[in-house]
C-alpha cells in the first residue's frame, strides 16, 4: 500500500508499537508475563518505594529502547518488578517532562508500556505547587481532577491502534480508587492539578489565573500521562506531594533545594500511604472491562 499523500508518514514502529516491545523486554528480563498495576513515582516518592513491597526484578529505563535518554537532573529511571500482597506491581522510577523537549510520545511511553505489560490501573506521583494556601507543605493531595495548560495532548497524531480517538475525561481521575485512597487515609485532600509547560514556575499572576481557574495545585507532569491512560481504558490513581507554595501564595522566591528536602522529609509518610492504596487497589480486583481492544499481553 502506497504512504498517504497527506497524511504523517512514521519510519518504522509507532509508539504503541514501541509501548509493546519494551512490554516484551520488561517480562523477558523480570520473568513476570503480566503486571496488575502500575505506580509511576515522580519527583520526591522514590525513597517511598521501599515500602511497597518485595523487589522481584529490577533494569534500567536505559535498556528499554523506548524510553528516552535522562534529562539534565541526570536522574536515571529504573524499571523495578514488585511483589505486593502477591500481586506483580511495575514501579518506574522516574519520568520525561515535555519540558525536556523529547515531545508527548516520550512523556507517556511509560504509561503505554505499562499497560502493554498487563497493567489495568495506574497510580501517578508528583511534586506539586500548592495554590490553595489551605494545602500544607508536606502533604499529599490526591488529585480530583486536572487542568491541562500545557498546550500539547498525547493524544495528537495518527489515530491510536485500539481504544477511542476521542477520549471522555469525565471520570479521567478513577472515583473508585480515589474511594480506596481516602479509605486508606480519611485526612486526605482532594484538589484540581493544574499542568503547565515548565520548566520556569509560574509567576504570581499567572497562579492567580491557575487559582481563579480552579487549580489548587500546579506542576509540570502527570496530565498527559493520565490522558494516555484514560485512551488505553485504564484507571488512573493522581497523587501530589505538595513540596512548595505555588509564587505568590507566599513571600518567598521558589527554591528547587528546598523542593526536594521537603520531598525527602515526607517519604516514609507517603511510603506507607502508597504501600496502602497500592495494596488496597491490587487486593480490590479491577472490575472495569478495558475494552476487547485493550493491548494486555498475552
Ligand atoms: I515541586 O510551583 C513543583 N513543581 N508548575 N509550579 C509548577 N511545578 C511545580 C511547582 C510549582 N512546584
């Protein structure tokens, strides 16, 4: 068949194709055919993964063709296979931003992988800007629902290989794991996770703007990985770990330092609330059908 002579020509594989052989890889090298659920841990959650369960296998993002090269933060992703309550869990530590310029598809090739690997829900992480001066710093957020200011949706290009092309968000952010998590800890807030493009932070009007949108909470990730997992039929879990307040809610300037010292003060906190919701949500079997489509390894 001759290329279309309009249409965007891809060289070799797609990026569901690429999502599927780096599935393939993750159970060659971890032994584990199919994973149940997927935790992505974002900027200050990684020390909180020693209390999610029994490490089964571990590898490099680098070793999967898929994933993109670190950033300049230098922060080498691992793809690790984790026992909880005998379920397999896949834990990627560490993610791509659109900030670093390697574009949507290398910003959810996680996600996609993922749920190639047989995962049917996915808990995202991340460090956010509090907008709302009622969130404390040091706290986690689960996140309700979202606004994407960052101008881009994984979702643009050619039309997906299974799964809708037009994707409902209703419930993009899952009511019935957000009903286990608040199981888990009653005290915790929900709030609206505002994305914008980064890596500069917001000024003050702009968090004004965030705030009269209906954000309580900003960061620079996590949306368009949600938005490729809502397509995939898969539920989505949003956690933010509320390490600053957003410019201008306070007087004092953003410090980056100061961002990751609240990340590390929090993790045995956040480590056991993740071990809870995790094993909760694995315990809790995925009732959803994800579609006769869906791309579950076999
Ligand atoms: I941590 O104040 C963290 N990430 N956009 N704004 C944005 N991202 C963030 C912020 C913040 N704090």
């Amino acid at each position: 068949m001759t290329a279309q002579p309009t249409g965007q020509v891809e060289a070799g594989p797609g990026p569901h194709e690429r999502a599927a052989a780096d599935a393939a890889t993750i159970a060659a090298r971890t032994g584990v055919a199919a994973h149940d659920l997927a935790v992505v841990l974002g900027s200050g959650w990684a020390p909180a993964a020693v209390h999610l369960g029994t490490t089964v296998a571990e590898l490099a993002m680098s070793d999967l063709a898929g994933f993109p090269a670190p950033g300049v933060a230098g922060h080498a992703g691992v793809v690790r296979s984790v026992e909880v309550d005998g379920h397999p869990v896949l834990v990627l530590v560490g993610r791509s931003h659109l900030y670093e310029g390697h574009g949507t598809d290398a910003v959810v090739h996680g996600v996609r992988t993922a749920v190639a690997a047989g995962c049917a829900a996915i808990v995202l992480t991340n460090a956010a800007g509090g907008v709302d001066p009622a969130l404390s710093v040091g706290r986690p957020v689960l996140i309700a629902d979202h606004l994407n200011l960052t101008g881009a949706n994984p979702l643009v290009g050619p039309a997906p290989p299974s799964g809708p092309r037009f994707v409902d968000l209703t419930e993009c952010w899952s009511p019935r794991l957000r009903a286990i998590a608040s199981a888990v800890d009653p005290t915790l807030p929900e709030g609206v996770y505002a994305a914008f493009l980064g890596p500069s932070y917001e000024t003050p009007a702009e968090v004004r703007m965030a705030r009269a949108l209906g954000a309580d909470l900003v960061g620079m990730s996590t949306v368009l990985e949600a938005i490729a997992a809502r397509q995939l039929g898969v539920e989505v879990l949003g956690l933010s770990l509320v390490t600053n307040p957003a410019a201008g809610v306070v007087a004092a300037p953003i410090d980056h330092a100061d961002v990751l010292a609240r990340g590390r003060a929090a993790a045995d906190d956040l480590g056991h609330l993740l071990a809870g919701i995790v094993t909760a949500s694995v315990r809790d079997a995925v009732p959803e059908a994800r579609g006769s489509e869906g791309s579950r390894a076999p």
